[in-house]
C-alpha cells in the first residue's frame, strides 16, 4: 500500500473539502433563491467562505513545509497566520453584511412582503447538516493521523457549519409555520456564528505571530521529562514561544558544577534531543546549563 507524507494527507483533505464546499455551496445558493429563504443564501454565503478557510490550509502547508533560507533562518511557519489575518477579516466582512441585511428585514423592510420558504430550502437544509457533519468527521480523522493543527480547526470549522445549517432549519420550518421573521433571525444567529469563527482565528493567529507562550500544562510535562534525564539536578526556567505552528522552548537546566564541560554538554544535548523527540511541534530546544 502506497504510504502518503503528511503534506499530501493535507493536501488530498482540502481539495476534498473544497470540491464538496463548491458544490454545497452552488446547491443551497440555488435551494435559498429558489424557495425565497434568506437562511438558507446566508448559509450559502458561510459554506463559500469554507473555500477560502480551506485554500488557507493549503497555503499554510505549503509555505510552513518550506525550508529555511538566507532571508527567513527560523523557517517560514508564520506565513499560515498571516493568511489566516486575512482570512478573518474577510470573514468578519462577510459576516456584517449577512447581519446588515437581517436586521433590514426585521426592523426596516415591510415584514408582510417576506416570502415563506419553499420545502426545497427545507430539503437543503437538512442535507447541508448531514454532509457538514460528515465533512466534520473526515478532516478531523486526517487531522489526527498527520497531528495537524489547522486541519483541525478546519474540522470544526466544517462542525460549526452543520450548526449553522441547523439554525437555518429551524427559521425555514419557523417561516413555514407561519412565524416568517424566523428566517431572517436565523440569518442574523449564522451571522453572530460567522463573526466568532473569524474574530477566534484573529485572535488565534494574533497569538502566534506575537511570540504567545504556550500553556503551564504543557510546560510542566515539558519539565517533568527534562527532571528525568540523568545528571539534571533541576529546571530553573524554562520559556516556550509559539512560531506558526511550532514550538520553541528555551531551558536553563541545574547540573553538578564540578562535572566536565564535556558531561555537561552531553546533559545539554540528552535534554535537548528528548524535548524534540517527545514533543512532535517542537522546532528548537536551546539549553543552557548552570552549575549546582
């Protein structure tokens, strides 16, 4: 059996995804128009934006795999936040603009001239959540088989779509049922859901550019298997710094000040070697060692 790099996994996920966004998306765009569901053109509008989430991925896995050169010595990593900054933003835009226009709908525009839905909006409604769901599963099985971060986040980026298209169902079925402001609230709920989503990955991406630390519980499994490597008497710091999607950790380790400069060294170099090999993100573990 063929075995595939964990960039071809990615690669081979995202194009998957993609493919099956574009045709969701043509399909409720056309179901919302059709049947006069504003929901329904609205959650069309997030699944097209799915795409660009999705080409974020490839971009990331592309530019993060590239080796490091003259004018980028620590890697390229960070290129994936900055496409992920300018995807929220897009986002967050997209986002307005469908809560623009449901609150138009509800509070300027005659509610009396709503259309009610069709049952074809109703029929799309519910195999967006089913294939949403399914798209959920995929990616997050790929993303642990290869441990790749954004390709989790995609995951649950496909995850808060079926949500999405669950609001949509209940203000299709709320209009049917002759309660027609629900489908333009359900718009405004897609709308807030849009709006979190690009507004986390801002943050997120935000955190990583600015040399965020990463959390006490991984520092602390990081200092208990350095405290478990022979000739290390004790950690007196040890500092973590998020790159991209990599890790740099700086540690300042105690060890017995009449060894050889040479045994220390070997100290140095076993705690290094252990911190890359147990912790899979982890780029660079400088040591420095003081004496007891």
């Amino acid at each position: 059996m063929k075995e595939y790099t964990n960039k071809q996994i990615a690669m081979r996920v995202s194009w998957v995804t993609i493919v099956v966004n574009v045709v969701l998306s043509v399909f409720k765009l056309t179901a919302g128009i059709l049947a006069h569901s504003a929901a329904m053109v609205s959650d069309a509008v997030h699944s097209i934006s799915d795409v660009l989430s999705t080409f974020v991925v490839i971009i990331g896995v592309r530019m993060s795999a590239k080796e490091a050169d003259k004018r980028h010595q620590y890697g390229h990593e960070r290129f994936e936040c900055v496409a992920a900054i300018i995807l929220s933003v897009m986002l967050f835009t997209i986002g307005f603009g469908i809560g623009y226009a449901g609150i138009k709908k509800i509070f300027i525009e005659d509610n009396s001239s709503i259309a009610i839905p069709g049952v074809l909006a109703l029929i799309a409604a519910a195999i967006s959540i089913i294939v949403k769901e399914w798209m959920y599963w995929y990616t997050r099985a790929a993303s642990i088989k290869i441990n790749s971060g954004a390709l989790m986040a995609d995951a649950w980026h496909h995850r808060s779509d079926a949500l999405s298209s669950v609001g949509s169902l209940v203000g299709i079925i709320g209009a049917r049922i002759k309660f027609p402001l629900m489908d333009p609230i359900a718009s405004m709920v897609i709308c807030i859901m849009i709006l979190i989503s690009a507004i986390s990955i801002f943050i997120d991406s935000i955190g990583k550019m600015t040399d965020k630390s990463c959390d006490s519980s991984l520092e602390e499994k990081m200092k208990s298997i350095i405290l478990e490597q022979e000739g290390v008497i004790g950690v007196e710091q040890i500092r973590t710094r998020l790159f991209g999607n990599k890790i740099y950790v700086d540690v300042e380790i105690i060890a017995n000040g009449e060894d050889t400069l040479s045994s220390t060294h070997e100290i140095a170099h076993k705690v290094h070697d252990k911190i890359e090999e147990a912790f899979e993100n982890v780029k660079h573990c400088m040591v420095h060692v003081n004496p007891d």
